[in-house]
C-alpha cells in the first residue's frame, strides 16, 4: 500500500467566508463511500495512510478537518470560539461536499473519539443523507462510565479554557488547542451525560435514539481514552437492533504498537472489519 500519491483536496466554504478541505481517495463509481471525522486535536493528515488503505479495499475514502485544525487557518482563541453545534454544522457542510463530487455514493460517517460524538449527532440530525454509521475508538466522556477522577478533569477543562480564552491541550498532552465553548459542551456531557448544545441548546440524545442507520461500533484492548464501558454508552444511544458492537485485540491480530490514536496510522488492525461490515450492510435488501 503506498500514501505516495496526494489525495484529492475539496475546499469547503463556510458563509463567514472561512473555509476548511476534505482529503479524498475516490475509488471505483458507485463504491461505498467513508468520511472520517477526525478525534479531538488532531488534523486529517493523521488518517492519510487509513485513506489509502480503503481506497486499496475498494472504498472510496474522505477526512475532514475539524474547526480550529484546518491547514493554514485561524487556530482556536478569543476572537475564535465555537463549540459542538459549529463543528457538526462543518460535518454538514463536509458530507454535502462529499455527495456533490461521489453523486450516488452511499456515504458512511467514521468517527474516531470525539469525531463519533460529532458523526453521532450528525447521523441522527440527518440520517437521510447517510448510508451508516461507524465508531473506532469512540465513546463518551461520561463519567459514570469511566471514574469519578474523570469527573473532576473534565470539569477543571472549561475553567482553564475560559481563563486563557482557549484550552492548551497541546501543554496538557490532550488533545490541541481547543476552543473554550467547545470544551464547554465537552464537560457538560462528561457531567451529564446527555448531548445538550447548540444555539439554542437542544438535547440531541432524543434524536439519536429513534435513528435506524446501520451502526458499527468498535473497540480495542486496552484504550483507556475510549474503554468499553464509554464505547458502549455511545453505542447505546442507538436502537439495539441497529448496531453491531465489536471488540478488537491488536496484539493478538499482530499491531503491539496501537492504541486510541496510532491504530489510524496502522490502518491494517480496522480495516478488514471495516471492510466486511460494508459488504454485509449493503447485501441486504
């Protein structure tokens, strides 16, 4: 498999006039269609080898780039705030340009940590538009399913973030530079364990669990950034009937060296999942 070759770039155009791209693999006319939503802090450049291996399986395969990550574009800070409503707004706009440039191609959101909580919502807001949904390594901050320690970091998160105008990940080894109202909703659904943002605030959680996508939800061994307990709320936000929830060991198939971010950059622990899911998925009448 060789990243050699540059992907596609799509430019995507906000109406402040802001704009962010999507990284593209087309493959065959007609082939399934995947779009990943990057996990927070990281750009799409990071899934480049991941587009490169669907492509090779017969996928077409697109990354986006979330708000205050984009290539040359105006970091996160005081005079640039946005939070969870903005970001699955640019996930909107990315699916459009998605469709406009594969015409016909049933296009699947993947969203790796806080990319499936955005393609969660997303999903549910327009399932219309999508053919699946797919989870790796993605789950809920909530704290009930991690620890009460969890509780305490994710509320300290928008104290700093409102002091300093934007959050350091980048100092705090999470994450990047992240905007304040997005940590914000962040915290809140660590908190609460419920999808309440936007202007005005709306509960998304109701939408989510009346959504018939076909939902892959996966999990690998030894994530302590998304461990089964978080993996499965987000799962569980979705019709049971719908979802196929899968437990990876990438030790025992071969990858020592994943774990939450580095299995995108050794694609060959997912893929074949991946892979089978969509074959099965559109077998059925």
């Amino acid at each position: 498999m060789s990243t050699s070759r540059a992907p596609e770039r799509l430019r995507v155009t906000r109406p402040d006039g802001t704009s962010f791209h999507l990284s593209l693999r087309p493959a065959a006319e007609g082939a399934p269609a995947v779009l990943v939503v990057p996990a927070m802090g990281l750009g799409s450049r990071y899934y480049l080898r991941l587009l490169a291996a669907l492509e090779a399986a017969g996928v077409s395969a697109a990354a986006t780039e979330l708000r205050g990550h984009e290539e040359g574009g105006e970091p996160a800070g005081r005079r640039r705030d946005f939070g969870y409503g903005d970001l699955v707004d640019d996930l909107d706009r990315a699916v459009s340009a998605l469709a406009a440039r594969l015409p016909g191609a049933p296009i699947h959101l993947l969203g790796h940590s806080m990319g499936g909580q955005l393609a969660a919502v997303e999903a549910a807001a327009r399932p219309e538009r999508l053919a699946g949904l797919i989870h790796v390594a993605s789950g809920t901050p909530y704290w009930r399913v991690f620890s009460p320690r969890m509780l305490a970091m994710t509320q300290l998160v928008p104290v700093i973030a409102a002091v300093l105008g934007h959050f350091p990940g980048d100092r705090f080894g999470f994450a990047g530079r992240e905007a304040r109202t997005q940590m914000t909703d962040w915290a809140r659904l660590a908190r609460t364990g419920r999808f309440v943002f936007g202007r005005p605030r709306r509960d998304h959680g109701r939408a989510m669990a009346s959504t018939a996508l076909p939902v892959l939800s996966v999990s690998l061994e030894g994530d302590e950034l998304a461990p089964p307990a978080s993996v499965d709320d987000l799962a569980g936000r979705f019709p049971s009937e719908h979802v196929e929830r899968v437990h990876l060991d990438p030790v025992a198939l071969g990858y020592a060296e994943v774990d939450h971010l580095r299995w995108a950059r050794h694609p060959g622990v997912i893929v074949p999942t991946l892979t089978d899911w969509l074959a099965r998925v559109h077998r059925r009448p």
